[in-house]
C-alpha cells in the first residue's frame, strides 16, 4: 500500500487508477464476437456460450415454481434481513419519484409527460459470489418507477441457481428470469433471441465482459452505466478511530483484486495506526488473499496538510464511495462535489449503504462520479416535451420562426409558419 505525499505521485495513482476500467483490445475482440454472434443466431449462440463458460445445457428460462422451491432453502433470518432492506430500499426511491407537468400563456400550452420504459433487463451477477442486495437496489426502483415488463438474466455456475438470489427475486414478484450469464446475457437483452425478448434498457453490475458488453450495445438499447472495480476513499482527521478506518478500507478491498481502497488523512499518527489496524484485522479475513493483492496495487495512504486540500483530492478522485470521518463531518458537504454516495460520521460505514440504509448501492466508479449517479428511480423514466399552439398562439411566434429558419437556410422550415400565415 502507497504513502502518498507528493504532488507528482498523487496524479500517477489515480492514472493508474483511471486505468482498472478499461478494457483490453481482446477482451473488446472476443465481447464483439459474442455479441455478433448472439445477434445472428439467437438461442442457438446462447446455448453455445452458456455450456462453455457456465457448464451445462439447462433450459434458459427459470420458472417461477424453481425460483419458489429455491427460496425455501433460505433461512427465515435471511427472509427477514432481505424484506428489512426492501422496505427501506422501496421507501427512499419512492421519494425520487417525478410527475408531468404543463403550463399555459397565452394561448400556448408546454409542459413534459414523464413515462416509465416499457422493458428493462437487469443483471445480476454470479460467479465468484451471488449478490441478493444487487436485485433489491435493481429492481425496486423500476418497479417504483412503474416500469412494466423486468426482465432478469443471472449466471448459474453449472447449472446451480443460488438460494438467495433467488429469495429476493421471490420477494419482488419477478417472474422473467434466465439462466445466462456474461456478455451474452447483456446481446440477448440487447437485441432479442427466440427466448429472451429485447429489452429497451439494461442494468446491473458485472465483469469486465459484462461491462464492455453494456458499453458496445448502448444505442441499440440504453444503459445505467459502466461500472468498474469497487472504490472507497475515507478522509480522516486527527480524531478518527483507526480501527474503524481500516475496517472500512478492508471492506471494500476483500471486493476483488482491482478493488481500491484510499485514506486521504491530516494526521500522520492516524496514517500509522491505520496500516498496523489493517496489518491486524486482514489476518482473520476469509478473503485475506484477495484483500493484500488489493491494498498492494490499488491501496493508498495521501498525507495533506488540511482537511480543504483533503477535499479536492477526494473531488479529484471523485470515488465511488466517500466516508468522512472527520470531528466535524457535515461541515466538509459543501466542499464535496464528485462522489458516488457519501457517508458522514464514524458510526456510517459504507456497508450500511450497501444493504439497508435505503440508497442505491449501484453507483458511479473509477472517476465518473463527476458525471454520473447512482442509480434511481429517474434512470427508469422517460421524458417527452409537450407543445400544443393556438392560432393566436401560433401568429405570436410565427415571425420569429420564420426570421431564425431563414437564418439557418431552411427554407421548408420557414415555409410550414408562411403557409399558416395565408390560410
């Protein structure tokens, strides 16, 4: 893990940094072939691709009855932690909530019609590990949204469906569910097969694959985002609990390999006990392994002078997870500008975001906090402009119409107010 105290240094790290998202040209190569194929060919392609990388020729739709009979495997603790985080999750997103609206002057009536999309496919990953929490934070705000048909495709490693995934797919009432997984899952939502009908909007985390996948096939159908390795950034004054700090630094970096974790710290004693805190806890890790390879590549402690130049580092690095655990942390949120979800204070560890505060956990990564937004209600509607034009309405505005479409050399524009003129 990287002390940072140079200018130079800091701007090399988040390069590198910058660089955990970006595909490799073969993985684009082969991700195009899939797609294509998956195009081409339909259900025949996804069988292909599904007993190479999953092992098996299972039917590629889950019935709702094996979801159902799946679900009862699952304990009535794990039934009841699941139905906690929907509540929350569903009670937050319904504040997201966005309605029409029109207005009128004289004689013009405008306004915006806002309509859910009609199809959404969403992903859910399996593989190295199968995420109950990524159906909640997917599907709940589409159907507060209102969104008709959903749509869910999720890996299943030889054939074996996950319990849990399937407990919280139950407790939502969703009845499309697939057995694909990889950038095939993200073609066949995109453009359709005989099976699995075309999405017009996909969601969901997942690999590198997946990931280009939903970046190659965007404009065919839209996308949440493209989402990369798991980050966390902490700032941290002289009055935050190092052990604390490393908990949550651990947290995410037992994610995967490319996981990053960063304190960005005004006290240099902190600094020091943080790294003999993480140095402690990793021992006792089931996922040590994963958490060193981590922290070795992408871990970093930045030493600044003051909690302002604290900030814009975190403003640059713009992660996707920021925690401030600072004596003061509420004073620092206007100074905050590009972050996925922020958590203040010592007792708001990123993990309650991730499963039960109520926020989406699906969130901007790898710097594109200062564009993007996590995931919400408004990624599942659509928004139409209304215009409707009296005569009189019409004959206030005609001139300037036909003054601005002659400017630009359009005449055919300029003719449809002229021949309203003369009638």
């Amino acid at each position: 893990m990287l002390t940072i105290k140079d200018k130079t240094e800091l701007q090399r790290f988040i390069k590198k940094l910058r660089k955990r998202s970006t595909s490799e040209p073969e993985i684009e190569t082969n991700v195009k072939k899939i797609l294509s194929e998956v195009k081409k060919r339909g259900d025949k392609a996804l069988i292909k691709y599904t007993k190479l990388f999953d092992k098996h020729t299972l039917p590629l739709k889950i019935e709702p009855d094996e979801i159902k009979e799946k679900t009862k495997e699952v304990s009535k603790e794990i039934i009841d932690a699941l139905r906690f985080a929907a509540e929350r999750i569903r009670r937050f997103h319904e504040r997201q909530l966005e309605k029409s609206w029109q207005y009128e002057e004289e004689d013009i009536t405008l306004g915006q019609l806002i309509r859910p999309i009609e199809r959404v496919g969403a992903y859910v990953p399996g593989g190295k590990a199968s995420y109950p929490s990524t159906v909640l934070m997917n599907i709940i705000p589409a159907q507060v949204a209102g969104v008709r048909e959903i749509a869910v495709s999720v890996p299943t490693p030889h054939g074996e469906l996950n319990s849990t995934v399937c407990a919280a797919l139950h407790l939502l009432g969703i009845k499309e569910v697939y057995r694909v997984g990889g950038a095939q899952a993200v073609a066949a939502m995109a453009y359709g097969t005989e099976t699995i009908k075309k999405v017009d909007k996909i969601v969901g985390p997942g690999n590198i694959y997946v990931a280009t996948a939903k970046k190659l096939v965007f404009g065919e159908v839209d996308i949440d985002m493209i989402a990369g390795p798991s980050e966390i950034l902490i700032i941290a004054d002289s009055s935050a609990n190092p052990a604390f700090v490393a908990a949550d630094m651990l947290s995410q970096a037992e994610h995967d390999e490319m996981a990053c974790s960063i304190l960005v710290t005004t006290s240099e004693k902190v600094a020091l006990e943080v790294k003999k805190e993480i140095a402690r806890q990793i021992k006792s890790l089931p996922k040590s392994e994963i958490a060193k390879k981590s922290l070795k590549n992408f871990g970093a402690i930045i030493v600044v002078k003051s909690l302002n130049e604290a900030c814009d580092v975190a403003n640059e690095i713009a992660p996707e997870h920021l925690e401030v655990m600072t004596e003061k942390p509420d004073n620092l949120l206007p100074l905050l500008k590009n972050a996925g979800a922020i958590f203040l204070g010592q007792w708001t560890p990123e993990p309650i975001g991730d499963y039960v505060a109520g926020p989406n956990h699906t969130l901007p990564t790898s710097g594109t906090a200062r564009f993007f937004s996590p995931l919400g209600v408004y990624d599942f509607l659509k928004r139409s402009s209304l215009i409707k034009v009296g005569k009189e309405g019409f004959n206030r505005l005609a001139s300037y119409v036909d003054v601005l479409a002659t400017l630009e050399g359009l005449q055919a524009h300029a003719n449809t107010v002229k021949i309203r003129k003369t009638t």
